[in-house]
C-alpha cells in the first residue's frame, strides 16, 4: 500500500491547479483559493517544490509551473528524458 502524507496530497493539489494554466504566474494567495488551503500551508509547499525544479518562482508573489525538472533529472544509460 502506497501512504501518501497531507503535504505530498498538498503538493499534488497545487500542482494541478498550475498545470490548468502553465503560461499563468499564480499569487500564494490565489493558489490556496484554488486548492482551498490556507496560506502558510501553499507557501510552506511550493518551497519543496521550486528546489526540486517543478516550480518556479517569479518575483516576490509569483509562481508558475516549469517543465517537470526533466533538465535537472540525471538519466541512466540507454534512457531518455
């Protein structure tokens, strides 16, 4: 059986509230609207998520969605991003 914390469920929501609009830079505040979180919680989560490449953040409220971190990836031999 797969455990999935609330921050990695977290993680998940905010991400797929980017993903709606990729192109879109996205407030803190207006993330935890869509995703119904508060916050110190949405601000605490996309922290996480900017180290590991899957968001970027743009100025000091901003936020959008990056490729995936592909580029940040290392590939095995033989395996392709």
């Amino acid at each position: 059986m797969l455990r999935v914390t609330k921050m990695t469920d977290y993680a998940s929501m905010l991400l797929a509230c980017l993903a709606q609009a990729p192109a879109k830079v996205h407030s803190a505040s207006e993330l935890a609207e869509l995703a119904r979180l508060e916050l110190p919680t949405v601000s605490k989560v996309l922290k996480p998520l900017s180290r590991a490449g899957l968001t970027l953040e743009q100025g000091p409220t901003g936020w959008m969605l990056t490729g995936g971190g592909r580029e940040a990836r290392s590939t095995g031999p033989g395996l392709r991003p």
